[in-house]
C-alpha cells in the first residue's frame, strides 16, 4: 500500500488522519477549564454534545458529496473546516461560541471519516482494505499519546486559548499542502449512480433534524428538570421521526447486509464511548484514583486499538470479517465485566482503568471489520452512502447507550444507593448491546 500506484494515496489519508486526530484529542481535556472561563459551565453538556450532534450531520453531507464528486472534495473541505474551527473556539467570549465552534470541528471530522472511507473503497482493492484501514487506526497513536498531556500543560502554564490557536498554527500550513496534494492526485469523479439505484441522499432538513434530535438528547439527560426533561422528549421525537430516514431499509431489523452492519456500527460503538465516559468520572469520584492512572488508560486504550487494529488487517486478514467481529463484541463483554468489578471497593483502581484497554481491543477488531463489511455490501457509487449511515448509528449509538446508563446511574442515586451500586448497574446495561452484537455478526457476512 506503500508501494506503486497507491503510495500518495497512503500517503495523503494517513496524513488526514493524523492532523485531525491530533486536533480532536488535544482539545478534549481543555474544554472544562474552557467552559469555565467563558461563564459557561451550566451548559457545558452543550458543548460536548455539540460535537457528536454535528458529526452525524457532517458524516451525511459527507457521504452524499463523495458519491457525487468523488471522495477529494468533502475531504479537503472537511479539513479546511477543522482549522477554522480551531479559530472559532480559541477566540471565544461566550460559550455559546465555544459550543459553534465545537459544533464547526464535528461536521468537519463527520465529513472527513465518511470521506476517508469512501476513498479507501475506491482506490484500495479488497485485499488491502484491512491494512489500510489498520493504518489509519494507527495515525491516532501519536496524537493520543502527545495530544492530551501537552494541551493540558499548556493550559496549566499558559492558557486554554493557546492550545485551540496554537494547534491552528501549527496544522494550518500542512492541511493546506494536503488539499493540495489532494487536488492533484485524486481529481477523478466517483463513479455514477446507476439509473436502478435508489437515490441515497437525504434531505437536508432530515440531516439537520436528527443532528438537532441528538444535541437535545445529550444536553436532556444531563439534569434532572422539567427544562432538560423537555428538551429530552423532543430529541428523542427528532430522531424517531427523522433517523431511518438515513439508515438503509432494514436497519433496526437487522436485515442482511449492509443494513445490521450499520445497526453492529452503533452497538459497538455504544459500548466502547460509554465506558470511555464513565470509567474515568468511577476513578475520581469513587476510587479516588490519581489523575496518572486515568491518562494512562486512554493512552493505553489508544495504543490497544491501534495495536488490535493492525492485527486484523496484518496477521488475521485471511479470517472472515463477520467473525472478527463476533471476537470484538466477546472482548468488549469482558471489558464490561472489569468495569463491573472495578466497582467493589476490594478491587484496585487499575482493574476499572483496564476495562478501557480490553474494550479498545474489542474495537480494534470490530470496526475495520464493519466498515470492510459495509464496502462488500455496497456497489462503488454508493460507498460514501454506507459510510454516512455507519457514522450515524456509531454517534446515536454513543447517544443512545451513554443516555441509558446516565439515567440508570442517576436514578439509582436517587434511590439512595451507594455509588458503587449505581455504576455496576449502568455498567451492567452494556452487556446487553454486547451480547446482541455477537448474535447478529453472523448476518453481516459477506457471500
């Protein structure tokens, strides 16, 4: 993939996908201190929602420009965005604009995931798709392990707004020689509709609405109000009216092919970014753990992905995918399991840490899976459709699951339960959407 007629194209997507995962990784731990300096810290479930809200927008309006235009544009555009989004937010006076410009960075990383994708399904021949995508996994590493600790040091010695602006200077000058090289290697149009294919592309009002669904959603179960109760309600009614819309037929019937692929897409997904959420808030609140051992786990989460990720695509890549997959839904089981033990006071701190890990592996085998699956189950003109639709269900997955257990872990408090008894039952939750995603694999097998 290095090699021959696919070099620049390797070339160029690692590079995408190194930029804007540096951006997204380093801002994430600045964002309280932001909030709080903006006068901002009541809405703050605003702005982290904002992100995945936008990112199902982002990824639609990506998916249908790479199936019209082919996959350089909503790539380079998305790319574009993301620098300016990191303008936005590091000259913020209010929240509210700290909150667009949280909204601005997931439409562009929704258009440049979907675009990403897409691509690899129209250069890549299905032998090398695995390792590619492997790859693109592995681009996080180094944003992982250096993004995070250092925004934090410069917030603590400097302030907030360098990171947003510095990370603008410094990725300003390689996204534009990117675009370029974009321009230049990849001008070619995506294939052409074929006259008997279904027209994949939604509304925009349908997009807009379920990204509005989703924001309300995330900002509804983060209090207790009639207010947030309200706002709840009506997300929820968004998206139930509006999201199948952009889901092949199928999808919440989990029907063969590309539809349970994209529904494995959201369960998985669920699973991994609760855990990610509130194993770290267990650590501080409950086990009192040191702020060491929660970075450690996302560096190590992020190594592990990346590690299982390159597995697949190199060592395991002649297994078939629907049982990789069925693999990545077992191990994200066990790491539930972890994060239910790390919940007993006679456990270390590290096992609750671990489930991070283990679960990343689970997805490091899961998700190029999936998005393999979804390239086989899709004709060339409709890739950038399949790709919108899993990054769809991967953020009302995040939503859905991340909405259940918060509600679990509060009522259970409000109940009068001990901490630990209210994190082992929204951690419990999770086995279900584990154990669902193992039954179905087999459905998504490519013939």
């Amino acid at each position: 993939m290095f090699s021959g007629a696919h070099a620049a194209a390797t070339s160029c997507f690692a590079a995408v996908m190194f930029l804007t995962g540096f951006a997204a990784l380093a801002v994430v731990p600045v964002l309280p201190t932001a909030a709080r300096d903006v006068h901002g810290v009541a809405l703050y479930p605003l702005v982290a929602g904002c992100f995945v809200a936008a990112s199902l927008l982002g990824g639609v309006l990506g998916g249908h420009w790479a199936d019209r235009a082919g996959a350089r544009r909503p790539m380079a555009a998305g790319l574009v965005l993301a620098v300016a989004t990191l303008l936005v937010s590091g000259a913020a006076a209010s929240v509210w604009q700290l909150a667009a410009g949280r909204f601005l960075d997931g439409l562009a990383g929704g258009m440049v995931a979907v675009s990403v994708n897409t691509a690899i399904g129209q250069v890549y021949p299905d032998h090398l798709r695995p390792r590619v995508l492997a790859l693109m996994s592995a681009c996080w590493i180094v944003p992982s392990l250096v993004g995070p600790p250092l925004a934090g040091l410069v917030t603590e010695w400097w302030s907030w707004r360098a990171v947003f602006l510095g990370l603008a200077a410094l990725t300003v000058l390689p996204a534009l020689i990117v675009v370029a090289l974009l321009r230049r290697r990849f001008g070619a149009a995506a294939p052409a509709l074929s006259e008997d294919a279904p027209a994949p592309r939604p509304a925009l009002i349908v997009a807009t609405a379920v990204s509005l669904g989703a924001a309300l959603g995330q900002y509804g179960v983060s209090g207790r109000d009639l207010r947030h109760l309200l706002c709840a309600m009506g997300g929820f009614a968004l998206l139930v009216a509006f999201v199948s819309r952009l889901l092949p037929r199928g999808t919440w019937c989990a029907t063969r092919g590309l539809p349970v692929t994209v529904l494995l897409r959201g369960l998985g997904s669920g699973v991994f970014f609760t855990l990610e959420a509130y194993v770290p808030l267990l650590l501080v609140t409950d086990r009192n753990a040191p702020p060491v051992v929660i970075g450690l786990a996302f560096t190590g989460a992020a190594v592990a992905w990346a590690g299982s990720s390159w597995v697949q695509g190199r060592l395991l890549e002649r297994c078939p995918r629907h049982r990789l997959v069925v693999a990545g839904a077992l191990v994200q089981a066990l790491a539930v399991a972890l994060a239910v033990a790390g919940t007993l006071p006679l456990t270390p701190a590290y096992t609750a840490a671990s489930a991070m890990v283990v679960a990343a592996v689970g997805m490091g085998m899961y998700v190029p899976s999936l998005t393999v699956l979804s390239l086989t189950h899709s004709p060339p003109a409709r890739q950038g459709y399949a790709g919108s639709a899993m990054q769809t269900t991967q953020n009302l997955g995040q939503i859905t699951v991340l909405g259940l257990s918060a509600v679990v872990l509060n009522t259970c408090r409000d109940a009068g339960t001990t901490d630990a008894v209210a994190y082992t039952a929204a951690f419990g939750l999770l086995l279900a959407p584990c154990l669902l995603a193992a039954v179905l694999a087999g459905r998504a097998r490519s013939e």
